[in-house]
C-alpha cells in the first residue's frame, strides 16, 4: 500500500478526482466508435487507469472504480448509488462523457483510511 502524508486533510476532492477520470476516458476511448468487441477491454482499461491516478494522489483512501459504455440508440441509462459512510472525509464522483456513438458513465467511490 501506499505510504501517506499523515499532516495531509483526508477529505476526498471530488473536482480534482473528475479531471483526472476525464483524462482517462479521453486517453483511452476519445477518439473512436463504439465497438462491440472492444467494450470489455475499453472497461478494464478505464477502470485501472483511473484507480492508477487516484492512488498516486497518495491521499489515504480506499477506491471502488465502476465503468459503464453503453451504445448510443435512444434509449435511457439510469443508475443510483448509496452509501454508509462519514461524509466528513469519504466521497464519490460520477462522470459522464460521450461522444456521437457512446455514453460511458464512471462512479468513484473513496473511503478514508484511518491509520
């Protein structure tokens, strides 16, 4: 695990959070189509690299990293989420970005650890 700052504030930053998941997204599917058969590998792909750049934040949290690419037809998404948490210092993000053939939806969960 990575070592942390302990004089550092342990509050998630979610603006901070969602430029860098943005640069993720663009950097892996931001110039191309949707694609069936690449779905998966596009998926994992976003979801290790956004945990990659969270973590070398060396902020004490824990990460949950969701992705979700769906095909542009008309059709609705709708998720939700809840959690039991301390809203002191843990927190998410959700991201939307698209592009004219997908949706790709991202959710950041962080959990503060205390040590």
């Amino acid at each position: 695990m990575e070592e942390y700052n302990q004089g550092e504030e342990t509050v998630f930053n979610a603006d901070e959070a969602t430029i860098s998941i943005k640069e993720c997204i663009e950097g892996i599917i931001g110039g191309t189509d949707y694609n069936q058969s690449k779905v998966n590998q596009w998926t994992a792909s976003i979801v290790e690299l956004c945990l990659t750049h969270l973590v070398k934040q060396g902020k004490p949290f824990k990460y949950i990293v969701n992705c979700s690419i769906m095909q542009k037809r008309g059709t609705g998404l709708h998720t939700a989420h809840s959690c039991y948490w301390d809203t002191t210092t843990d927190g998410s993000c959700t991201v939307k970005w698209e592009n004219r053939t997908m949706n790709c939806v991202i959710n950041v969960f962080a959990v503060a650890v205390t040590l």
